[in-house]
C-alpha cells in the first residue's frame, strides 16, 4: 500500500440538509445553516461532508427527484449560499461532496415535460417508455422500490414510463449518449464549483436488461420487487468506465458509489486500482432482518441471530478490501433506522450501544462515515398514526403491509421500526425549544429525549457520546494509534463466542484489538496477548481485561511483536 489519499485518513460526516439547521425560521434547514455548523464539524475531525440533494426538486422525496442538476432549491438558500458553503469549508480543509442521483429525475424536470409530450420531440428516448400490454396492464409485473406498480401510464404519450423508486421519479435511458453527456456535464459544473467529491446514488440500476420480463411475484400483490430484474446487469461497468472517464479520472477527489447487490467478489471492477469507483456503500450488514428484498413486513426484526451474521458481512468485506481497493465504514444514513436499536435489541443502554458502533467505526479499515446525530447517540421515533410520517416509502410499505393482510398495529410496527423517518428528526442542537433547530415549525418533530441528547448537553457531560467520537476521531487522526487504525490489516479474532466481535489491527509492529460485547451476558474470555496492552477506549467506565459486561466494547493498544494473541485468527 502506497501514500494513503486525502479521504482514506479523514472523517466523512453526512448532512441532511433539511434536518441539520434552519436559519429563516422556515421549519427546514438549509444551506447557511451548514456554513454556520463548520467549526462544530471541523471539531469532530469531519475532512468531508455529503451533503444528500439540494438542488430544485418537487420533495416528493426529500431531494432525490431532482428537477434540475445545477441549481438549488430556494428553500435551502441560493446558489451564492452554496459557493460560501465551498469556500469557507475549504477555509476548514473541509471538501463539500455533492449526491448524485443519475438514475432518475424529478417527473417535473424539463427533460421529462419534453420527453411526454409524445414519441417525436428531441427528448423523447431520454426515459424508458413501453406500449401496455394488448390488455392495457403495464409491461412486467415489477414493483417499484417504494411500493406499488414500477410502470405509471402517461395518457399524454400513451405509453408507460418505467419508474424503479416513485412515480414522480423517471428512469433516465442511459442507452442514449445525449442523456449520458447532460449528466456528466453536470458532474463537471460541480467540480468546477470546487466540491471534493460525489456519492453517487441507485447507480446499480441504470442499466436495464435487454428483455423486459415477468419475474416470480414474491408477495401477495403479483409482483415482484424491481431491485431484483435490474439490479446490476451486464453491460452496467461500461457505462461506468465511461463515466469514470468523462467526469472523476485524474481529479483529486473522492466517489462513492450506492451499489446495493455488488458483492466482494466482484469488487476489484467497482472499487480499487482498475474500478470506477473509490468506494462503495453496500448494505449486507445492514440488510440482516430481511429474509427477502426489502419487504418490511417479510423482516424479523432485532434477533441475537443478526450478530454472528454482521460479523461475517464486515469480515468479508474487510477482506475483499485488504488488497485493493476501500470501504466506507458506516451504519447509519439517511435511509436506515438509528444505529442504537438497529444492532442492539430494546432493553440496552442506548449510550452503551452508541458508543460500541463508534468503536467500530473508528476501528476497522476504512473511511468512517458519520451521519447526523449519530455522534450525539440519537434514536428513532415511534409515532402513532401512519399519517405522522413524511417517507414515502413508509407509506408504501403501510400499503403493502395492509394489503399482504396486517392489522393496521402490527403494519404501524414495522412502520415505526423501518421508517427513515427515524433518521430524518432535526439534528438536536441544545436543550431550547426545537432543540435549537428552528425558530418556527419543524417539517418533523424533534425527538422528545432532545435535551439529554443535543450537542449542548453533551459537549459538556462527562462520557457523552458526543465526547467519545470526538476523542475517537483524535485517535484515528493523531497519535501512536493513528497509523494502525487508517493503515493496519485486519484480522478477526473469532473463538469468543456468537455475541462478541473482536479484531485486531495491525501495522509496523503495532496493533489495536477492538472488542464488542452485542449481548445482554457477561462474557469472560481469555485476554491472550493482552498482558502488554493500553487502553485507548472503552464504552463503561473502569473496564477489566478479559471480561466485558452487556454491551461493552473497549479496544486497546499493544505491541503485537511482545504478547502475541492465540485466539483463533481468521484472516
Ligand atoms: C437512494 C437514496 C434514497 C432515495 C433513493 C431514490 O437509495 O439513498 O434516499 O430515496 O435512492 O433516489
């Protein structure tokens, strides 16, 4: 491994703009409100922050449907603001990374009012239009991501359009290269703007299969989940060479890529020396509760079951990344549930829980992502009524639910475990009203624990969650640990039984074992080759080796040339 880049030793954090901080009183955060947070960012160590779309889009869903690529939206500031933002990040060596969302537009974009017009204007083959069946049933039987039919009719052209998330939400036809060179014209505006990168959205679903066919229904309504008839098909990396090429090659900048169902095995064509990408986001170890697709009411919800398996995910991506190529570490985002009950079941300490998610994320090999309010230990939300949520797809899946049979209780369940409203509440700032948020109504309600969980409360009390990333982020960044943690192989310590991950990293001699206890046991293990180890962090207060109490992680430093560990290493 050579010199490391820029964003192999930084710390990404991700904005959601809508939720971070409002400066107008609007009830929505925006773009001066980012600006205003850079000192608070540049305190955690953030050298990045993604910020999820802001461009001028209908908010059919919050941003992803975009309805023009260089512009923002007014309702986060104008694009004056956004050039402020840039510029005084880089003042900070923070880098603004722009979301790129490629697969589809907003239906409001003037490529789409064109495109519908009917079968022979200049964008009439930028989107993926079909003739219905003789019987007037839409093409397949998919179903869109967010629930219902992934074909909409358009009675203006009288055609289908393919939609893989919301009807508001075309798929672009990737097969036209005028289509192909508008978006990367738009990547290219951006780098001129001076953003360090992009995440770039759905991208496993841009190229489409050459036949449209039925799948194997795999619900009660018929259909089946369109994730699974486009996801990844061949033909797809050509696009991406492509793109690679037009837009990031010789840039001194980072992608990250969201390719859900691009496993390790083919990762050298996605990530690495020869791939398109930098980096990419795919979710086995998020995925766990589901038995099949993403189908909420088809989840099991927290089992113990889920930890042996998040081990292996993160082992085997951790191995298919030693080599070549790098992972983004991460466990929440925009789309997920708070890392606080994904991963641990009801009764544990969220502070605890918290905490262990970040000794993994700081520890294993890769670039941390931090998403906001995970770093203050935030949770999720469990509202009444499905009519409370905002997330279309919640609303989609509640449909689904009822129709597969669901009582409208047991629907709202997997609504209130599932919905990514859960990571959308406002970032909790201090102990004032809103959390310090907004001066008028928040687009969502502040979640009600805010004044034990806010940035004022815990930048001052002692073993806050807020005060161990911090002094995590120090750990990755400077000092004796910093070259193990950014640099170091990683090697699974396995042997200690279903409910404890431990590792151990190690470079030049050094290394740094990290131990997580997921259970609500106390687990006595052998600390062997501990004997000469520091502690460096650790979850509980006055933490002894080799025994971790419920939800404990700590992880500790050591010479690995002096007290060599016998576990069973797996690497
Ligand atoms: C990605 C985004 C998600 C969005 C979807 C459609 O999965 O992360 O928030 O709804 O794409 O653009």
């Amino acid at each position: 491994m050579g010199q490391l880049k820029w964003w192999q030793k930084t710390l990404v954090y991700q904005v959601y703009p809508k939720s971070f901080l409002d400066t107008t009183g609007s009830g929505q955060g925006d773009i001066p409100g980012i600006t205003s947070k850079l000192d608070y960012l540049g305190s955690l160590g953030v050298g990045a922050v993604w910020l999820t779309p802001v461009y001028p889009s209908p908010m059919v869903d919050n941003g992803y449907d975009i309805a023009d690529y260089t512009d923002i939206d007014p309702s986060y500031g104008t694009m004056e603001d956004m050039e402020e933002l840039i510029a005084e990040a880089g003042k900070r060596n923070i880098r603004i990374v722009m979301d790129l969302v490629y697969n589809h537009t907003s239906d409001r974009h003037a490529w789409f009012l064109e495109s519908r017009t009917g079968r022979d204007n200049g964008k009439s083959d930028w989107y993926i239009w079909r003739n219905a069946n003789p019987d007037g049933s839409a093409p397949t039987n998919w179903r869109s991501i967010f629930g219902g039919s992934a074909w909409t009719w358009c009675e203006e052209r009288q055609q289908y359009y393919l939609h893989t998330f919301a009807k508001e939400q075309p798929d672009l036809n990737w097969e036209n290269p005028e289509v192909r060179q508008a978006l990367y014209d738009a990547a290219n505006f951006w780098l001129e703007k001076g953003v360090g990168g992009f995440r770039i959205d759905a991208i496993v679903y841009i190229k489409k299969p050459q036949e449209f066919r039925d799948g194997p229904p795999d619900s009660a309504d018929g259909m089946v989940n369109i994730h699974s008839m486009t996801a990844n098909t061949n033909g797809i990396l050509d696009f991406l060479r492509e793109f690679r090429e037009k837009v990031f090659d010789g840039k001194d900048i980072f992608t990250v890529a969201e390719a859900n169902s691009v496993g390790p095995e083919e990762l050298h064509d996605w990530v690495g020396e020869l791939g398109v990408f930098d980096m990419l986001f795919e979710f086995s170890h998020t995925n766990l509760e589901f038995t099949n697709g993403e189908i909420w009411c088809q989840a099991t919800g927290y089992r113990p079951e889920i930890i042996p398996a998040l081990k292996k995910c993160l082992t085997a991506s951790q191995k298919a990344t030693a080599d070549n190529g790098w992972y983004p570490i991460f466990f929440e985002n925009h789309d997920q549930p708070r890392c606080v009950r994904h991963f641990f079941p009801d009764d544990a300490d969220p502070v605890h829980a918290a905490k262990a998610i970040a000794l993994l994320l700081f520890t294993l090999r890769g670039t941390p992502f931090v998403y906001e309010g995970q770093e203050l230990g935030m949770d999720n939300v469990s509202w009444g009524s499905i009519e409370d949520y905002n997330d279309i797809s919640s609303h989609g899946q509640y449909e689904l639910a009822r129709e597969e049979g669901y009582a409208e209780d047991v629907a709202m369940r997997f609504v209130q475990r599932y919905s990514r409203d859960n990571a959308r509440t406002p970032m909790q700032w201090t102990m004032e009203r809103h959390a310090g948020f907004t001066t008028g109504e928040p687009w969502l309600p502040v979640h009600e624990d805010y004044a034990t969980y806010c940035v004022e409360t815990e930048s001052v009390a002692e073993g806050s969650v807020l005060s161990f990333y911090r002094k995590l982020s120090r750990l990755r960044r400077s000092g004796k640990a910093s070259e193990v943690l950014q640099r170091g192989n990683y090697v699974e310590w396995t042997g200690l039984g279903d409910m404890i991950y431990a590792f151990r990293r190690q470079w030049a001699g050094k290394e740094v074992t990290t131990l997580v206890n997921f259970g609500s046991e106390e687990v006595h293990y052998e600390p062997q080759g501990m004997d000469q180890t520091e502690l460096l962090a650790a979850t509980h207060p006055m933490p002894a080796k080799g025994v971790l109490r419920p939800y404990e992680a700590v992880c500790c430093m050591g010479d690995c040339l002096a007290g060599r560990g016998k576990g069973v290493q797996k690497s």
